[in-house]
C-alpha cells in the first residue's frame, strides 16, 4: 500500500478535512480492515487502555462508518428494540456498557462497528438471551481492507475525471502486483490476522480495476527510481512487479515517470502527493504520514501542490526514458 498505499492498513484515526470537503459529507474517517465485532473500532483492550474520558464524550466523527453495511443496521435494530423492551434509555443502557450515550445511538444507528466489549455488557444488560452474540457474529463492514484515513480518497478517486500520484516510498497501491502488495501488508504493525490481510489485498486489488475500467481518466504517476531498487521477495517476484507496473502504465491515456537517483533534491520532498480532479472542475489534494492522511480542498494550498507536481513532471525521466529504465532494472535482475 501507499500508506495509501499502504492504505490497507488500519487503525483507528481520523483526517483532518481542509476548507469545503467533508463539511456536509457523512463521516469521512473509518476504521481500518477487519470484519466482525472486535476487529476495527477499538478492541477491547484498546478502549480499556483508552479510559472514561474518551468514553463520556461526543462520538468523534472518524468512529463512525462511511456507507454502514446491512448487517451493522440490522444489528443495531435488534440493540435499540431490545434495550426498548427493557425500558431503558440510551444513557441507561451506556452506564451498563460503560460507552457514552452518543456511542450506543451510532451503534443503533449502525454507524459504528462495535467492540466485543460493547456485545459482551449488552448482552449482560438486556436480557442474556445469546440474541447479541448470534447477530455480532455476522457483522461485517461496508467497506472493508481500505485504512480508516484513506476511505474517502478511495471513493473520491472512483469518481475522478483525472488523478495523479508521486510516491517516494514505495510503489503506489494502483500499480502493486499482488506479492508486492502481500509483502508490504505482512510486514505492517500492528500485525493482521490472516482473514484482515486477504481482505486488504483483495481491496488493493480491486482498486486497480479502474485502471482498466477507465481508459479515456487520464492518469499521471512519478516515482522515485530507488523505490523500485529496494529488493522485496526473490528476483522472480521482482520481475513480476516491474512486469506488473509496466503492463498498467502502457495504455495511452496513463503517463508513468520517474525521478532518477542523480536527479538530486526537488520540490515534493515533503513526501507522497495525490491530486485528483472531480467531475465538478475541483481539485483535490491527499497527503499521508504515520497513521493519518489529510484531505485538501484549500484553493491556495491545492495551487501549491499543482505547481510542485507539474514542476517535477519536467525534472523527471520522460515515460519513454522511464520505462527503459524499469526494463533495465528487470535485466538486472
């Protein structure tokens, strides 16, 4: 993944939204790859680890799910009729749980993937009936296999009349083959289970379909030559990736450049940069460090950007030149 790219990869943190974007959106921040109850917003150790504090308050916008699934919904019906039944009202029900009353109304309102913490004292409260337990068992997310932070880019970037990436760690999640793909998420930590990996890859890979879905969406990627001189796997897997890599960024309406390693220091040097333009005419940037991405809307900054990512198109490699150059790293091999 990117971390986009890395993308697949979540924990539990949200984005800050810039300027327009995300003002009036549902909630933009999700949490990260798994299905089932425990296995995203928050573990049971982790919400023990987090305290009262961070319980009592307002639901912070990056708990809540993007496009909650049915199952959530369902789930959340049964919580709200049974603790009806039971006669109590949110905050009753949330001193039983030891979740803020805004917590049990996002699970209600399936919203919010809950804990198995959250399961275990609803159960307890409202009757023990094993009815929780059996529903917590087919939860499943809506979107799974995509990092809380990144899911809104995700969405945003299906849509896009035009998108271009620079990456300088490692090679961006649209061009992965899948042992590249499986070797960044097997070496991530926290480490995944099994069933949360096969989820992350089967989202990195389904991110690529719109490469060739989409054949008149212009495309534009530059990337730093030693990301593809750091070796992963054998030589076989090597070459399958620059295979991989090629192969995608043939067609005619995808531009691939690299930046070589004597080409010294340049303007993108704060890191990884994504720049998409929407069907309405608006740009839109994304940025990403350790465990968070930001989404940019701001005119002025998205300005910037541009300047940067256009002024590196003329100080790298020209895709033929490029190219060339990723067939003799292949021979190499």
């Amino acid at each position: 993944m990117d971390n986009v790219d890395r993308a697949g990869v979540g924990v539990e943190v949200g984005f800050e939204v810039e300027g327009e974007v995300g003002a009036g959106d549902e909630a933009d921040d999700e949490t990260g790859a798994g299905t089932g109850a425990g296995t995203g917003d928050g573990d049971e150790a982790g919400r023990e680890a987090a305290g009262d504090e961070e319980r009592s308050g307002p639901e912070r916008e990056w708990d809540r799910e993007p496009h909650p699934s049915d199952s959530m919904r369902t789930f959340g019906a049964v919580v709200q009729a049974l603790r009806e039944h039971a006669g109590l009202s949110r905050a009753e029900l949330g001193t039983w749980v030891r979740y803020s009353k805004h917590t049990v109304a996002s699970v209600e309102l399936g919203r919010r993937m809950p804990d198995r913490a959250f399961v275990e004292r609803a159960e307890l409260a409202l009757g023990n009936t094993g009815a929780l337990r059996k529903a917590a068992r087919h939860l499943t997310r809506g979107e799974i296999g995509l990092a809380a932070w990144f899911r809104q880019w995700a969405r945003l970037e299906r849509k896009a009349v035009s998108l271009s990436t620079y990456e300088c760690r490692l090679v961006p999640g649209l061009l992965q083959s899948e042992a590249y793909a499986r070797a960044v998420f097997e070496g991530t930590i926290p480490l995944r289970t099994d069933e949360e990996l096969e989820d992350q890859l089967a989202a990195r890979m389904d991110r690529q379909r719109m490469m060739r879905e989409r054949p008149t969406v212009p495309f534009s990627f530059i990337v730093e030559e030693h990301v593809f001189r750091r070796r992963f796997g054998d030589a076989e897997m090597m070459r399958e990736l620059l295979d991989h890599v090629l192969e995608l960024t043939a067609p005619r309406n995808v531009t691939f450049q690299v930046v070589p390693l004597e080409a010294g220091l340049h303007a993108c040097l704060d890191g990884p940069t994504r720049i998409l333009e929407t069907p309405e005419g608006r740009w839109l940037g994304y940025s990403e460090g350790q465990q968070n991405g930001r989404l940019i809307s701001d005119r002025k900054e998205m300005r910037l950007l541009c300047q940067r990512y256009e002024t590196l198109r003329s100080q790298a490699l020209s895709p033929d030149e490029s190219r060339a150059l990723l067939e003799r790293l292949r021979g190499e091999l």
